[in-house]
C-alpha cells in the first residue's frame, strides 16, 4: 500500500507568551517568559503560587457569550486555536467535501476547573444534589473536539487522545495517519489545558512536581539547568490542519511543511519517572526515524520535552546522545517550556508549531534561563541557551512524554516537491 503525503496547511496558538501565532513566534524567538504571579484564585497558601497563564485573553471576544459559558476554559482555547488555523488553511468550504474532514483532539486533564467548580458548589450545600446541566458536556475530554466539527460540520473522524502530556502529539500522530492510510482528506488536530486551578495545583504541588521558587517566576522554568527544581504549570491550546498533498495543492493552498513520520513507546517504568536511562526517550526517537525512513544524520533539532525536572532532563539528553551519537553534538536542541511553562496535554501541539516555524523561518528559539551547567549532562550538546540561533532547518523532531510513561514523537520537514 502506497501511503499518502501529509502537510501542513493552517496553524493556530493560544499560549502564556501569545495569542496567536505571530504573537506566540514573537515571544519564542525573543525569549520571552510566561510565568507570573497566579490571578485566577488566591494562591498564597500554595507551595507555588505562580504559574504561565494566559495573558489579556477574554473569551468573549472570540466566542458567543451563550456558547462560551456552555464550555470550559480547555475547550474555549480549544475553539479559538483552531478558528485561526482553519482560517489560515484557507478552505473554500462550499467545495470543500465535509464528510472527508475530521478532528482529533488532545487533552490531558479535559475540564478540571469545571469539576472543581461543581464539586465545591456541592460539598458546600446541604447535600441536595444541585448540578448544573452543562456539568457534564463541560468537563468531558472530547468535547473540545465535538465542539470544533460542530461549528465547521466537519463529519470525517471525530475523537480526543488522552495520553498525558504526550496528548496532543498523539492527536497529531493519529490525524497524519488517517490522512496518510486514506481514511481522511484534512484533519483538524492540536490540543488544549486549562489546569491552572486550585486542584490543579494543589495536585502538582502535592507530588512535588512543580517548581517553587515564588521569589523569581520568570526564570523559575530552568530546562537542563543544574538548579532546577519542577516545571511551571501551563495552559493554552495549539492548533493544526493537516491535509493531504494533492488535495491542497488542488486547492492551491500555503504549505509550511510536511509531516515526516511519528513515534511511539512505552518507558514501562514508573507512574511518574521517566526511565532512568531514557529507554523510551530513546525508543520514540528511533520509531519516528524509522516511520520517517530517514537516519538520524538528518535531524537538524530537537524540540526536547525539557520540563525541567531534574530526572527528566537528565533522561532526555542521554537519550538523544544514544540516538544521534555524534551527530548530537551539531544538532540544535530546545526547551520551548522555559517560556511557555508546561502545557501537560497541548504542550505537544505548540511545540510542534515551534518545529515548523523553525523549518519556516530558520530560527531555533532558545532555552532560556539558563545559568549553570549541570555536570550530569553533557555541556557539549547545544541546548541552544538563552539566545535563539538562526539556523537552516530541514527536519525537526518534537518529543513529548507523559505520566504514565507515554511516549510520542513527530518528525516535520521542509517539503520537497
């Protein structure tokens, strides 16, 4: 079987650094840092009290006022994210054939503050159940998605990856393969978080996963930094059309880049943990290669997972030294979370969108905050530190892995006609 070219047409990014894409691109490639003091609820008896929230967003200003209460703040990134990559794709929807259309979305956690909201409401009555209608439809994982093909009637494939912080890239995994076996002519893809709540934090605080360096938020994200110490909570949504080569070059659409191939595995290890010596880092990187049919010699970067957590990173970097070898050492290798925190599910969809407007533009954003090397990694690898480097990219891999201990990596490269 011949299996299809998948490109990518429409992008879109709701982030702690920009609400869309040229402002998320401005902030990356100027090393701008999301992280801030938390304004949602009190925080001050918190172990963290900081966190990379959106800045200046209003959903009001996107979606139908009715429509915005009926969604949680996941879905409501959910459809702004992807109103602007739909519109940058450019559909001529009276042509456009809507049975051939999907979506797959991603979301770790789905519509946490929802829960919390309903869950508080009630343990503080008298016991009388007191629901809101929409309780259900709001928090649910895959209504983000149900809620995309129902604004566009897009009724080809429809569901939501839940993989952890490995979500979205899941999402875009699966979509690129439906396109590729011919299941699909576009798919809507990316996914969405909105775990900045008090269960939200509470929970990652209780399990000392999150940063706490309240004094200095903006340079508390410390990817590969020998004094890291947690990563920052997140939230945004990225968004992608991917399409079918003919069919978007029938309709004469922008392509930014292809999609190469993508990798799963399994660390098989610990709920939390990765695996000390990377196996299913290492694993994920050689699946995408070999889906790819590509060596690693052709790799120019890495967008890594880099949460800055002091196992994870170690892991990571020893797994890319396995998989490259030598090769390491001249690639151009990143931590976008040092500016955007840790999106958990949607941290794969704009990490993406870094990959290909690194391929677009020749710029790999940086790693900021960066002070102090850590003896456990090799300070020869460069993590392209708190300066972003132009460079001629021609194909970048953007790795994800989730609690759990999923894996997933996606490979994007320039398109070759």
């Amino acid at each position: 079987m011949v299996l299809r070219r998948v490109v990518v047409t429409g992008l879109g990014a709701l982030t702690p650094i920009g609400n869309n894409i040229e402002e998320y691109w401005n902030g990356l490639i100027n090393g701008v840092s999301g992280a801030a003091p938390i304004t949602y609820f009190d925080a001050s008896k918190f172990k963290t009290q900081f966190a990379c929230e959106l800045k200046n967003f209003n959903a009001e200003d996107f979606l139908d006022r009715k429509e915005a209460r009926k969604m949680d703040r996941y879905a409501q990134y959910a459809m702004v994210s992807s109103d602007e990559a739909v519109l940058d794709a450019g559909f001529n929807f009276e042509k456009l054939d809507k049975d051939r259309v999907g979506v797959i979305w991603g979301s770790g956690i789905g519509g946490l503050e929802t829960f919390q909201i309903e869950m508080l409401n009630f343990a503080a009555g008298d016991g009388t159940p007191k629901f809101n209608p929409f309780f259900i439809p709001k928090m649910i994982s895959d209504i983000a998605g149900g809620h995309i093909s129902i604004k566009y009637g897009f009724r080809g494939p429809n569901f939501t990856t839940v993989s952890a912080c490995a979500s979205s890239t899941n999402a875009i995994i699966d979509a690129f393969n439906y396109i590729r076996l011919g299941h699909a002519d576009a798919m809507v893809t990316g996914g969405s978080e909105a775990a900045v709540t008090i269960a939200g934090m509470g929970g990652f605080n209780a399990m000392h996963a999150l940063s706490t360096r309240n004094d200095d938020p903006k340079t508390a994200s410390r990817p590969m930094d020998k004094d890291r110490d947690g990563f920052i909570l997140g939230e945004g949504a990225g968004a992608l059309v991917l399409e079918e080569y003919e069919h978007a070059v029938a309709r004469g659409a922008k392509i930014y880049c292809e999609v190469g191939g993508g990798g799963m595995s399994a660390d098989a290890y610990h709920i939390t943990a990765p695996h000390p010596e990377g196996l299913g880092a290492k694993n994920v990187m050689l699946n995408c290669l070999r889906d790819a049919g590509l060596q690693a010699t052709d790799v120019d970067g890495v967008n890594m997972h880099g949460t800055s957590t002091p196992l994870g990173d170690m892991a990571e970097s020893k797994a890319i030294l396995h998989v490259f070898g030598e090769h390491a050492y001249t690639m151009n290798l990143n931590s976008t979370k040092s500016m955007t925190g840790h999106l958990l599910g949607a941290a794969g969809a704009v990490e993406t969108i870094s990959s290909i407007l690194s391929l677009k533009h020749g710029i790999v954003p940086p790693t900021i905050n960066h002070f102090t090397d850590d003896e456990n990694i090799d300070s020869k690898l460069n993590f392209t530190f708190n300066k972003a480097q132009k460079r001629d990219m021609n194909v970048v891999m953007s790795n994800t892995f989730g609690f759990g201990g999923h894996n997933a990596c996606v490979l994007v490269k320039k398109l070759e006609i």
